[in-house]
C-alpha cells in the first residue's frame, strides 16, 4: 500500500468512527431532550400508577433499546476498521 493510499484510508477510518460516534451522542442528546427533566429519566408512563413491568418496558422503548442499536453500530464500524487495519499493514509496497 502506498503511503498515500494508507493515508486516505486513515482519513476514510476517521470519518467513519467520528460519524458513528456522532449517531450516538445524537441519540443521547434525543434521549436527553425528549426522556428527561433536570437530568433525570421521565417516562412517558405516569410513574405514580405505573407497575414495574410497565416502567421496564418504558425504559426499553424510551432509551436502553435506542442507545444500544447505536452503540451496537459504532462498535461495528470500530471492530471492522480495526480488522481492515489487520489486513491492510500500513507498510509502503513497490
């Protein structure tokens, strides 16, 4: 690989993992601005008459299952930029 070829997929694995790390903090920031007072979860559920059940699954729906699909993502795009980075040595070829 070239030296400039092993840069521009450097370049490449930057804007990757930054997009992937950017989906992230966007959910955390829908999660933020839509699930919570004060920083604090409120669920959309009434907590006063909710049963525990009813609060798990407002968890789920409101932020665990969001936040893990984009973390789940990221941590694809990290695992598949450190496997290419495996196949691909950063050494100049002639």
């Amino acid at each position: 690989m070239t030296s400039d070829r092993a840069a521009d997929n450097d370049q490449l694995y930057r804007y990757e993992i930054t997009a992937a790390l950017n989906a992230v903090v966007r959910a955390c920031q829908h999660v933020v601005s839509d699930h919570s007072h004060r920083g604090f979860w409120v669920p959309r559920t009434s907590t006063d008459q909710a049963t525990h059940h009813e609060l798990i699954e407002a968890a789920r729906r409101d932020v665990l299952h969001r936040l893990q699909v984009v973390i789940r993502a990221a941590e694809t795009v990290a695992q598949d930029i450190e496997q290419d980075r495996q196949r691909r040595p950063n050494r100049p070829t002639e």
